[in-house]
C-alpha cells in the first residue's frame, strides 16, 4: 500500500550520534513518519490513520523520555535546553496529528503537514542531537554503551 511511495525522509548514517538506542529510536522515527506520509497521500481511513498517528505520539514521548535518562547518564551539560526542546517538539506534534486526526487524509493538510514531517525529525537530529555527539567526541566518551532496547515502547 504505502511500500511503493518514495520516501519523504530517509535515513542516512550520517545521523547517527553513535549511541546504538538512540540511532535505533531515530530509525524508528523515520519508518512511522513515512507510515504516515503514504498513509495521508493514499487517502487511508481515519480510522488507520489515527493508529498511526497515536503510535507516532506514544514513540515520540518515549524516546525523548529513554533519550534524556541517557544524556543524564553522560553528564550530558546542555540536557535542560533539551528537555525544553523535546517538550516544544511534542507539543507541536500533538497539534500537527490533532490536525491530522480531524481532517483525515484531506488535501487540506498539504504543505504544512508535509514541511512538518520531512523536517521535524531530520533537523532535530542533524542540529540538537549532533551537539550530544560532539558532546561525547571531546570528552572521548565510549558511545555504544547502550545497545538497542527489545523494541517495546512503554511511555
């Protein structure tokens, strides 16, 4: 169904920050976001779409929550900033999939949806979590100390 669709975001390994969960997590990401993006442009049901969109919020707050427990563990010196970060992030996509559940797959949500989802996890990794690795870089820190979790998510 949304298999054939060319991606609006894909990973790259140049995202990685080198903490095996968390690039895990941002893989994860990237799959639900373009779940979403095909399901929105095919026009699925509401009923799928609002799976989706519940299950990219859940994800969403999880791994921000496993994301900040481990920048603690680094003694990471800028966690407050991101925090707020996270938290203005997870507002504004409850509000884009509040749009989305009320209008369904409309081509109401056209751009903004669009510019929303192609951007929002790529320039939250490329600029706020590079800073954790570069973090990790000059403190010479071992960065594959957490390996991936089994996959559930528990918010």
């Amino acid at each position: 169904m949304t298999k054939d669709l060319p991606p609006i975001i894909a990973w790259d390994n140049s995202w990685s920050i080198g903490v095996e969960e968390i690039d895990e997590h941002h893989q994860k990401l990237v799959s639900m976001i373009q779940l979403l993006f095909g399901a929105l442009i095919t026009a699925q049901g509401a009923d799928y779409i609002k799976g989706i969109v519940n299950d990219l919020i859940d994800y969403t707050k999880y791994h921000f929550h496993r994301e900040e427990e481990i920048f603690e563990e680094y003694g990471y010196d800028r966690i407050e900033e991101h925090k707020q970060l996270h938290h203005e992030l997870v507002e504004r996509v409850l509000e884009i999939c509040k749009l989305i559940i009320e209008k369904g797959g409309t081509e109401d949500l056209g751009d903004d949806v669009y510019r929303f989802l192609k951007t929002w996890l790529a320039d939250h990794i490329l600029e706020e979590d590079m800073r954790f690795k570069e973090f990790l870089d000059q403190r010479d820190t071992p960065k594959d100390t957490h390996a991936a979790s089994s996959g559930e998510c528990h918010s």
